[in-house]
C-alpha cells in the first residue's frame, strides 16, 4: 500500500492466536472479563475485589499491562501476604499470563486476580473502595510515534487521574519503562497529576534498585544494553484541579514539571 511521503511506518507486533487461551481463561477460578463480560463497562465491577480474594483485608497491588505476566507470577508467589489484580487487554497474552502464574503458584492462588481489561476505561472496574496501596505499570507502549498517541500511555494524566480514584492516600505508582521519551514525559505527567517521588533512576540494574521482579520486557532490552529507567511516585492528598481530557503537555509546561519533580527528589531526601 502507497503512504503519503513523510509517513512512518507504524508496525504493531501481534502475538499469534492462541485457540487455547480463551478457553483456559474461562475455566479459571480467577479470571474476569471485564471487556465483553456482563459487568464491563457498567460501573458494577467497582468494589467487588477484595472479596475475591482468599484474604480480602491484604494490601493490594494493581499491574496495568501485565503482558505474560513473567515478573508478576514470580512476585504473586513469593508474595502471600499481598494480593495482585493483573490487567491486560489481549486474551492470547492473558492467556500465556495464567499459565505462568499457575505455574509458580498453583491451579488457583488465593491471592491474585487476573483481568482482561482496557485500561483507557479502568475508573468503571475500580472505586475507592479499593484502596489499592500500590500501581505497577511496567514497558507500557510508549507510543512516541505522533504527538496524537500520547494520550493513550498508561501513564498519561487522563490516566494517572482515573489512578488516583482508587489508589488509598499516600499510595504508589511503580514505573519502568527503556524509552527515554516516555519516561521523561511521565516525569512531567506524574507532577502535574499531583505525584510526588519516591525515588527517580535511569539505570536500574546499576543503581541495584530492589525489590525488582524482571518482567519479560525488561530482559530483552536489558539483553540489548538499554538502561531501564524507573521511578517510585506518591500521591499526595490535594487532586490537582484540572481537566485531562484537554492536556498536552508542551515544552515550557514539562521543563518546569520536571524542575518541580526533581526538587521534590531533594526535598523527600532532607536535603533541603
Ligand atoms: C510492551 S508490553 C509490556 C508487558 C509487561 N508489562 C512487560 O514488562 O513485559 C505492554 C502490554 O500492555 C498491554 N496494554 C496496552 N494497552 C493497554 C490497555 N489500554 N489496557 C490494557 N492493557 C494494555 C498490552 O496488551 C501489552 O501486553
């Protein structure tokens, strides 16, 4: 097919179907579908987690974008005392994702809860109710492609505002990303969605950053000598008043979100 001139091309890897996956996901004791199941999308979804779990009072951890679920299976089993939503979009990956999670852990873990979900929408499948203590978004799709993609990052503010919804006061956002657009973009993103940082480094396996769970992303750019740039964020109690669903984020706007970020490193440290 002829493109315009000037147009990349945009190349998005699928994984190959899996006939098996759907049906393996629908057996499992701890599978939702909360994109074509009966309570996608309506709001009912909201509040119904933690009694799910064998231990519903645990702390909990949401992974946005598990992927095959590589790190996460190995965190859910050296991990009881935690309990861990895992969200993905595709079934075929999801359905890799169960199988390395029953692996580690058994046909069906007490303490995890596997999702098939579209995060763009994920403030109709969780409250405040939830409470979540902490937010796992690792390697999500950078899309650095066309200023027009931004919006759908995982950690772009329409994003981190829906976040804030059902994360409990001080709770945590863990980021890790190779892509040094995304990652400084997000920087800029997570101060001005009201997130203040814990601990910000762009070379993870040097800086020996723990714990850390490797997921599969993060072995093939590690393997191919990309730093992984990481950040732990906090949020602070006051939302900021203003409306995702209009943001762009321009170069004045991220330098000085990104001065502010980096001043708040100093300042948690006490070095004021
Ligand atoms: C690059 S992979 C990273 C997977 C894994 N976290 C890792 O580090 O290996 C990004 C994952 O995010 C999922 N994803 C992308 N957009 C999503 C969305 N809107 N809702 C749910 N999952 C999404 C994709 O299906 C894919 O599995």
């Amino acid at each position: 097919m002829l493109r315009p001139e000037g147009q990349k091309r945009v190349t998005v890897m699928h994984m190959r179907t899996k006939k098996w996956a759907r049906p393996e996901l629908q057996a499992c004791p701890f599978f939702i579908d909360a994109i074509k199941g009966p309570e996608a999308k309506t709001g009912a979804l909201r509040g119904t987690w933690r009694p799910r779990f064998a231990r519903p009072e645990l702390p909990l951890h949401i992974e946005m974008g598990c992927g095959k679920a590589v790190s996460t299976a190995k965190m859910i089993a050296e991990n009881p005392e935690i309990n861990f939503i895992a969200a993905d979009l595709s079934a075929d990956i999801l359905g890799v994702a169960r199988r390395n999670i029953t692996d580690a852990c058994g046909e069906n873990p007490g303490n995890v809860q596997l999702v098939m979900a579209d995060i763009c929408f994920v403030d109709q499948m969780f409250g405040p109710q939830e409470q979540a203590e902490r937010i796992y978004i690792h390697f999500c799709n950078p899309w650095t492609e066309h200023p027009k993609h931004e919006k759908r990052r995982l950690t772009h503010p329409r994003q981190l505002m829906q976040y804030r919804t059902f994360l409990k006061e001080s709770g945590e956002i863990w980021f890790k990303t190779d892509d040094d657009t995304l990652f400084e973009d997000s920087l800029a993103y997570f101060e001005l969605c009201g997130f203040e940082p814990v601990t910000i480094g762009r070379d993870l396996h040097a800086d020996g950053f723990t714990p850390n769970y490797i997921s599969e992303h993060e072995e093939k750019y590690t393997a191919l000598g990309i730093p992984i740039k990481y950040g732990v964020f906090r949020m602070k109690p006051e939302t900021p008043d203003f409306d995702p669903t209009r943001f762009r984020l321009t170069p004045g706007v991220k330098k000085e979100a990104i001065e502010r970020m980096n001043r708040g490193i100093i300042l948690s440290h006490g070095e004021e």
